[in-house]
C-alpha cells in the first residue's frame, strides 16, 4: 500500500510538469538547457533565504518569517534571471541554430523558466514526503491527518503550476513595465505560500491555492496572447503564421512570416 501511494502521489504532483516538459521543452536543446538554468536560479535564491533564516536566530521559531523572505528571495532571483536572459539574448541567437523562436517569442523563455522553477521547487517541497511515503508505518494512527500525503501533492502541482504561470507573468510585466501586475505576481506568491501556514485544514488551503492557480492561469493566458482561436487551432494540431513587422539593415519597415 505504501508503495502504491508513493506512485500515485507522486504522478499527481509530476505527472503534469513531466508532460508538459516532454511535449514542448525536451525536444529542444536551448530550452532544456533554459530550464536547467533557471533551476538553478530558484536553488540560489533557497541557499540565501536558507543563509539568513541561520543567521538571524531570534526569529527562527517564527515560521512565517522564513516563508516570507524565501518568498521574496525566490521572486528575487526570477528577477535577476530574466535580467540575465537579456544580456544573453545575442548569444542564444547564435546558438540557436536557425531557431529564432525561442528568442524571439519572449513567453517561451518565460513559460520554460517558470517551468524550472516549479519543477525544482516542487521536487524540493514534496521529495522527504514521498521518502516517508515508502514505510514503514502509516500516517494517521495517533491523530495526524489521514490525508496530509495526497494534500501534499495537490498542493505541491498547484504550486508548480503556478510558477509557470508566475514566470510569464513576471516576464511579461517587465517587458511592459506594466508594475501592478509585477505586484500581483509577489502578491499571490506570498498569499499562496501563506495560505498554507493554515495547514491541516487542507479544506481551505487546498481550495484557496487552486483558485488562485486558475486565476493565474487565466491571466498568463490572457497576456501571452490568448484566446478562443487560438485554442482551437491548438487543439486541431495546425501551424498559425503570424505576421510582425521588423526593420532591416537600411531601416525600412518590412513585414516578415513564419509559423508557430
């Protein structure tokens, strides 16, 4: 039976993130290599909220505190990755190998770095659960929650998937400079980390993070470009060619093609 619930559990919080990174990164060289990189940003920014929960010890008995400044560490270093991102923009032109997509669709670098980001903090956030999941012994024997292992990984895909969605919305704001919602991203971060200091009453947390998981969805839906059409063109499996305006060598204003 433990075993059983290590699998189940942990398909429900992988199950997703896994298919979404064989279907749309793994086939593509720049993208895995995107994503092991902004993985390793969302490690830098636990090594240092990590560093300042040991030094400060006065407040290591207040949990909050921790989660708080992890929270503001994390959207930290999302920040200096997108700022990296830009500086080596010209270089993954050139190794792009005629691949300009990844480059010059800015939601595919944030869909891809939010994705790090959530796979590297859900494995984080769920790994020591599914250890113990294994035995021997089962939970709930001396009054603990009988469903703290299935509340652990919905809560945990909730939060991967919110980093996708946190990821093209950070981006995006900062590409517009649209501020107020850069402020809903930390926002939401910190209330959907918060929410979960209530824990075990997975009755409100549970719901409260999915709600703003499909809120953050629609929004990063919505501002990567989204709509109806677009949906069904996805879901028919066709190519759609956009057209954009770019400016050549001589500057003159021309239109050029390709299809996604």
């Amino acid at each position: 039976m433990t075993v059983a619930q290590f699998f189940g559990c942990g398909m429900i919080a992988f199950g997703p993130p896994i298919v979404m990174f064989a279907l749309t990164i793994a086939k593509d060289p720049i993208r895995t290599i995107m994503l092991v990189a902004s993985s390793f940003f969302w490690l830098l920014s636990l090594l240092f909220s990590s560093i300042l929960y040991t030094a400060v010890i006065p407040l290591q008995d207040y949990l909050a505190f921790g989660l708080v400044f992890s929270v503001l560490f994390q959207e930290l270093f999302r920040f200096l990755w997108f700022l990296l991102i830009q500086k080596a923009e010209g270089g993954l032109k050139k190794v792009s190998d005629g691949n300009i997509q990844i480059v010059e669709n800015k939601n595919i670098l944030a869909y891809v770095s939010g994705l790090g980001f959530g796979m590297i903090s859900g494995a984080f956030s769920l790994i020591n659960v599914l250890a113990d999941m294994t035995g021997p012994g089962t939970i709930g024997r001396h009054g603990d929650p009988k469903q703290f292992f299935i509340a652990s990984a919905v809560t945990s895909l909730a939060f991967i998937l919110l980093h996708v969605f946190w990821g093209i919305l950070f981006f995006n704001a900062l590409h517009r400079r649209a501020y107020l919602q850069l402020a809903y991203v930390v926002l939401c971060h910190l209330l959907a980390s918060c929410i979960t200091l209530m824990n075990p009453m997975y009755s409100v947390t549970i719901p409260t993070v999915w709600i703003l998981t499909v809120l953050s969805g629609v929004l990063a839906f919505i501002v990567a470009g989204g709509s109806h059409r677009t949906v069904m063109i996805a879901i028919k499996g066709h190519s759609r060619v956009l057209q954009v305006d770019a400016t050549d060598s001589r500057g003159t204003l021309t239109d050029a093609w390709w299809a996604m």
